[in-house]
C-alpha cells in the first residue's frame, strides 16, 4: 500500500520541542534551565543510590527514563505558564486557550463583539453550550445574556452555561479556564454535540469582529508523547 504523504505544514516532534524551547526562552529565560536542572537533578540522585547500593548499572537505566519524564513534565508545565503569559491582557486570549483544549469541543470564536472589544466566544461540548466572555464584568454580563438568549431559541433543551474569564471579582483566569470547563457536568452524547454545534452555525453573526486577528498564533503545539 501506498504511504500517506506527510503534511509538510506540520513540524515534526523534534521541530515541535525547539519551536516550545523558543517560546519558553522568549517568555521566561530561566524556565529552560530549570527543566534541565529537573532532568539532571533526578538523573545524578539515581546514579548516587546506584554507586551506594551496587546496582549502578540498573539503576542507571532507570535513572535515564524517569530524567527524560520529569524533564518532560517540568518542560510542559512550564510551557503552559509561558502560553498564559503571552497570551495575557491579549484581544481573543481566552479564544486561543479554549482552541487548545483536548476532547470533544467545538469552539466557536468571537460570536460576539461590542465596539470596546468585549467579546463572547461559545464551546459546544459534553456539558452543552458554555458562553465565555472576554472584558469587564459589567459590560460582558449584558453581552452573556443577550448570547443566552439566542442560543437558545435554536437549542431550547440544551443546558447554557456562562463564564466570564478575565482577572476581575467573580471571573476565572486564563490558567483556570480550561479546568474550570473540564469539571462541567457532561449532559450530552457525543452525536448530539455535533448536531448542536451544526444547528448553531446556522445563526448569522451581526457583530463586527474585533480590530486585529485573535491569537491563534499564540496557541503552542502539544509534542506527542507515548
């Protein structure tokens, strides 16, 4: 059988880890020697018990695998701090870290919009319909409401959740955002995701969308790790 032919827009693993390094070294200068010193930390502690018990060798190859998980763990973490404060105080921030979440959720960018560049972003999930806003509680609550309400004259039966994101009273910040969608309850199937999502594209959208492109670019590739 013929081979797919690869993607040549999309980076390997390899290229992957260098383009997160950059981003890393860009945001925090000292995030990259702390996953070194993480990885190398763990490493000589097993090469120490190694030399004190007599299984050196043993304990070498152990020492090497879980160096390389910690190091990983440690760079992925810090990767992520490194996308929320690049992303931070950014028009479409919280766009960029819902397009990055992992599951079945369909985003929906900027599906509202007001001239001071308050936004509302809709994910359709297992949960069902969540409503995130962008920009001072006391202009976005109008803008959630007004979104509430038109949701649901196409999807009446589905429940409607709304979340403001931002650093005020009553808001969740960007770092939580993805936790705080992950422990919403799951009131739908898989199929009816979908047909929710499709009969909510059929809405036209009458706002303007804000000056400047929403920063997808900011969103970081995840490595693949087996």
């Amino acid at each position: 059988m013929a081979k797919k032919p690869e993607d040549p827009e999309r980076p390997g693993r390899i290229k992957q880890l260098r383009m997160i390094a950059q981003i890393i070294k860009e945001a925090n200068p000292k995030g990259m020697p702390i996953v070194y010193a993480s990885a190398l930390g763990t490493l000589a502690l097993f090469i120490v018990i190694g030399l004190v018990t007599g299984l050196f060798w043993y304990l070498l190859v152990i020492g090497i695998m879980l160096a390389l998980t910690v190091g990983l763990v440690v760079f992925g973490q810090i990767a992520q701090k490194s996308q929320y404060s690049m992303l931070h105080g950014q028009v479409g921030a919280a766009a960029a870290i819902l397009q990055g979440m992992r599951g079945n959720w369909e985003v929906t960018p900027a599906v509202a919009v007001n001239r001071d560049q308050d936004i509302v972003h809709r994910v359709v999930g297992y949960p069902g319909i969540v409503l995130v806003s962008e920009g001072p509680g006391s202009r976005v609550q109008k803008m959630l409401v007004a979104e509430k309400k038109r949701v649901q004259r196409v999807a009446l039966d589905v429940p409607v959740y709304d979340i403001q994101s931002g650093d005020g009273e009553g808001q969740i910040p960007l770092a939580k955002l993805q936790r705080h969608l992950m422990k919403l309850p799951r009131n739908l199937k898989k199929p009816a995701v979908y047909e929710i999502n499709n009969r909510l594209k059929a809405l036209p959208q009458t706002l303007p969308m804000p000056k400047g492109p929403l920063p997808r670019g900011a969103r970081m590739p995840r490595p693949k790790m087996r």
